[in-house]
C-alpha cells in the first residue's frame, strides 16, 4: 500500500516536526503523531442498533485496508446507543476543529495527539477523567499528561506509534559502519555509506527540515518548554540544527526520493542505507528486507542528551455540542477503556502500532520478538510526546518555519530560534499556562 503520494498522511499529520497537527505540516501524527490516511471512501456511516439516542462518531479517512469495517463493527456491538461512525475524508484536524464550533459536530471525535489546548480553554472538549477509572494507570503516563489541563484529562488514546531509525544491516557491515550512538557518529555514517547512487542517509525529502525539531531538542538534553519556559534556543540545539544544513549541503543525504519519509520505499529499493521512519512500516520492511534491517532512536546529541524517539496517539474526546454528553462518555469509556480485545486488534490487526495500554503490549504478538520489540521498548526508555499540550498551532508554525530556513537555506540558528522564543512567550502568555 502506497503511503505517501503527495497528500499529507496520518503519519506525517504525527511529526514531529514543531508539532503542527493540521493538514500539509507535519509527524501523528505526531507531531506525530497513527495509521495513513487513505482512499477507502468519505463520508460514510454505520452504526448500531438498540438503545435510546444516537451518537455520532468522527474518524478520519484510514488508509489501511479494513479499518472502516472494523471501526463500524465495533459500533455495532454498542447496545446502548446507536452509534453512527462517519469517516471524513481529506483535511479532517481543520473540518473537525471548525465542526465543534458548531451544532453539527460530532459527539465524539478523535484528534491527534488529543485537543488543542485552545480547544481545551475554549471549553469545546469534556473532561474525560471519570472514564478511565482504575485503568488510568495503565495507559502511558506521557501521553496522558499531553492530554491533561489543570488536572483534567481530555483525551483517551486510541493507540500509539513512534518514529524512528532504520538501517540496513548489510550496507553497514560492508562499509564497516557501526549502528550511530552519537549525532556525530550518525553525521560519519552518512559519509562513510554513500557511495555511487546509495546515499547515506534519508531524513525526507525536505532534509529532515518537517521532522528534526522535537529529536534534535530532546536528544540535546532539552524541550519544547522546560517549568512552562521555552528550553530550546540555546547553543546546544543551535549546534546541532546547524550540523544538519552542513548535513544538507554535505551530498550525503538522499533528497527527492520517490516517496517521503513516512513511506520505507527509499531504503527498500536500496537508495539509502539508513532512514528516518515509523513503527507503521515494519510489516513492509520485513516483507521487503527480511532480517536485513535494524532500528535505533536518534542519536544523542552533546555530553547531557540521550537518545529519543517521538510517540504520538490519536485519541478519542467528547464534544461539549454533544446531543448528550453523558452518553457520548460512556461510549468513549466503553470502546477505549473497557473493551480491550477490541483496542488490540485496533492496534494489530490494520497496520502495525504499539497498544496505548500498558498491560495490552505484552499480548501483542507481533511485538514480542526481533526488531519490533526493540522498538516498543524505546516507548518507555525514549519516548517523548510530540510537543507539550501548551506549544500552540502559532508556536508550531514558528517553530517548523525557523527549522526549515536553517536546515535548508543555513539561517542563522541562534537568532532564528531566539525570534520563536519570542513567538512561544507571547503565547504562553495569551494561554495563561
């Protein structure tokens, strides 16, 4: 299945590049942020029968083959309440955000990576505490506090996905090349891999300018906001933004592949030997490479990072225009908190994606070896949510903006990230973090 042709997909809508989570930015989703967007038809509904009322439930348009029918059918199964699932075709985070401005909306909804906080403050969403009762524990604690405004959780996630590093194994024991720790080492690999038309390195076909932002912070010992203070324009992620324009006028990254970054056709079809990627993608390396690949996070960056991985969820959140908001929450509670045969095969059975539920990794069987349980073990030891709940559409804009001019036209780092603090304070501010 194609994954990327032009139109951004789910994937690309959870990047974690600045944390936009609006269509043609991004990382979800994440930032990135979950499964593709497709061409499975829009607009369509089903739902269950029984019960009083009816309740209407947005999704946005999948890509992965079943999805739609596993979605309605797990509606069907909702006996109190008929439950309309309506599958929303092309730029669903800006029709759904201008959906709850109005009487038409739906009741319940997903968003990546949870609500916007304007959504929060505007009092557009519910809170959604009381549904996760003794289960809250079991979800990933970062994400919920992605979701969570003065105590309150707004969001259920649905499931989780994670970008990450690619690399082919064969390619890197030819060249003598070491899996990359540091963000030095990787800079070396780069180097050392490219060789006629193999290029070392793939961050996408902008240089990673869309998907840098939050591993270059995160691997460098920083944040997008630190105590609710912006922790990011410094000599430590200026050093290193710089180091990728160097790395982009290097000829050592792989630029105008056939497909994105968000797709693994570039290090399939052997044009690179490692890529920058997502979790989504194991099923098609492993049927396309077998055991000739491996996966890292993003190197860490100076003597005080570590490495990281960015994790992204959709996540279920009730409209406060909601016929009745109490049924909506119950539904909500019922399909991502109590029914957890239903949230493994979500999370298995179209695509491949880590459970949002602690308890629920360890049975899914596709993690449970190899490469991919490597992987979901980055969740725990490197994972960081895509962008914190107060990094607002404007401070991801100036963000994403500032990252592109100096990986792709080498602006000036220093003063380039000092105008985004000056973007992000303005809106703390107007938010009142």
């Amino acid at each position: 299945m194609k994954r990327y042709s032009g139109t951004p997909s789910r994937r690309q809508l959870l990047a974690a590049g600045g944390g936009i989570l609006v269509s043609g930015a991004l990382a979800a989703c994440g930032g990135n942020t979950g499964r593709s967007s497709g061409s499975s038809g829009g607009g369509t509904s089903g739902g269950s029968g029984g019960g009083g009322g009816a309740i209407s439930q947005w999704y946005h348009q999948y890509g992965e083959q079943g999805t739609e029918q596993a979605v309605k059918r797990y509606a069907a199964a909702y006996k109190k309440a008929k439950v309309n699932v309506q599958w929303i075709p092309g730029n669903y985070d800006q029709k759904s955000a201008a959906a709850l401005l109005t009487t038409s909306g739906p009741d319940v909804f997903e968003y990546g990576n949870g609500p916007t906080i304007d959504m929060i403050t505007g009092k557009q969403v519910v809170d959604l505490t009381d549904v996760f009762g003794d289960a809250k524990d079991d979800f990933t604690p970062s994400l919920l506090e992605h979701m969570t405004w003065k105590g309150k959780i707004y969001g259920v996630p649905q499931v989780v996905d994670m970008q990450l590093f690619v690399y082919r194994k064969s390619m890197l024991k030819k060249a003598g090349v070491k899996p990359p720790e540091t963000l030095d080492d990787l800079v070396a690999a780069a180097a050392k891999l490219t060789t006629g038309k193999v290029k070392g390195l793939f961050l996408g076909n902008d240089g990673g300018a869309g998907i840098l932002a939050g591993p270059v912070l995160w691997s460098s010992g920083h944040d997008y906001l630190k105590d609710g203070k912006p922790d990011f324009a410094n000599a430590d992620v200026a050093g290193a933004l710089s180091k990728f324009h160097d790395l982009f006028t290097s000829g050592h990254l792989l630029l105008g592949a056939p497909t994105d970054w968000s797709d693994p056709g570039a290090i399939t079809s052997g044009l690179t030997a490692i890529q920058w990627t997502g979790l989504w993608n194991f099923p098609m390396l492993k049927d396309k490479l077998g055991d000739d690949f491996g996966v890292l996070p993003f190197p860490a960056i100076g003597s005080s990072g570590k490495p990281s991985v960015p994790v992204g969820a959709y996540a279920s959140c009730v409209s406060a225009k909601a016929k009745d908001v109490e049924a909506a929450k119950a539904f909500v509670k019922w399909l991502w908190v109590d029914q957890t045969a239903d949230q493994l095969d979500f999370a298995q059975s179209y695509g491949f994606h880590v459970p949002s539920r602690t308890s629920l990794i360890g049975k899914a069987t596709k993690l449970q070896s190899g490469e991919a349980k490597t992987a979901a073990g980055y969740l725990k030891t490197y994972g960081h949510p895509q962008t914190p709940l107060l990094w607002s559409p404007k401070s991801a804009t100036a963000m994403t903006d500032a990252v592109d001019k100096i990986v792709r036209s080498g602006a000036n780092a220093t003063s380039s990230l000092a105008a985004v603090e000056k973007t992000v304070t303005a809106e703390l501010k107007r938010i009142g973090g």
